[in-house]
C-alpha cells in the first residue's frame, strides 16, 4: 500500500513539473517541450539497474547469480510460465520479464547483461602490429624521434 502511495506522488510531481515547462515551435515543424531554469522533464533520474533493484529488495548476490544461470537455460515456453506463476519468486519474475521483453524486441542486451552479471565478461585480446619505422636523431646530446 505504502509503494503505491509513493507511486502516486511520484506521479502527481511529474505532472506538475511538465505543466511548468512551456512549448517551443521547432525549426522543423511541432513543437519542442522545455523546461523553465532550475526544472528537470526527469525528476526521478534514470531507472535503477536490474541487480541494484533485487538487492534492494534483499537478494545476495549469490542467489541472483545462481537464478540468472537457471533462467538462462529455460525456453521461452518455460519462461513466459514463471512470468505469469504468482508462486515465483520476485526475482525469478523479474529475471523471466526481462528476458522476455528483450526477446519481444528482438535484443540480445538483456541476456548479455545477465550472462555478463553471472559469469563475468570475457577476456579480451588485442594485438598491435607496427610496420613503420622509427627514425632517431641524435642533435648535440638530444634525441629527436
């Protein structure tokens, strides 16, 4: 009940300040919406990452890690059940909607971040290969190159 409060609050806030902000025509065509001096249009800043909000709500990182690898290996049938299963854990639903969302999108982003999150990013490797030449000079005891 209390989070609903807030969401409303939240809400009503964000409504007031884009009633301050006033309309600009654009060089285009439309309109451009912009706020007076001291206004924000995103009075809440961006939206918490996946893991800061489960270990908000009171996950280890341990247990993310170890739902992450396990709702990885899942079809999307499989999936989409643990999404709409009210018996679930909140961070099995939370895992399973984003997947599913970034499969509706057709992205990989959300299954890279979680792969990333659990097992970490791979090493990465780079080679230098120098086929110029490097002349020195050497002018009364300094080197020039």
């Amino acid at each position: 009940m209390l989070n609903i409060v807030k969401n409303v609050n939240k809400i009503q806030t964000s409504l007031k300040l884009r009633k301050m902000a006033r309309q600009v025509p654009a060089r285009n065509g439309g309109t451009l919406t912009r706020p007076d001096k001291g206004e924000t249009m995103n009075p809440f800043g961006r939206p918490r990452k996946l893991v800061s909000t489960l270990s908000g709500i009171g996950y280890t990182n341990s247990q993310i890690n170890d739902t992450l690898m396990n709702i990885i290996a899942l079809t999307l049938d499989e999936i989409k059940k643990i999404e709409n299963n009210t018996t679930c854990t909140a961070l099995e639903r939370t895992l399973a909607k984003a997947i599913l969302n970034g499969a509706k999108k057709g992205s990989l982003y959300n299954i890279e971040q979680i792969l990333t999150r659990a097992i970490g990013k791979p090493k990465e490797t780079a080679t230098i290969t120098q086929n110029g030449k490097i002349e020195v000079v050497f002018v009364k005891g300094k080197t020039i190159l």
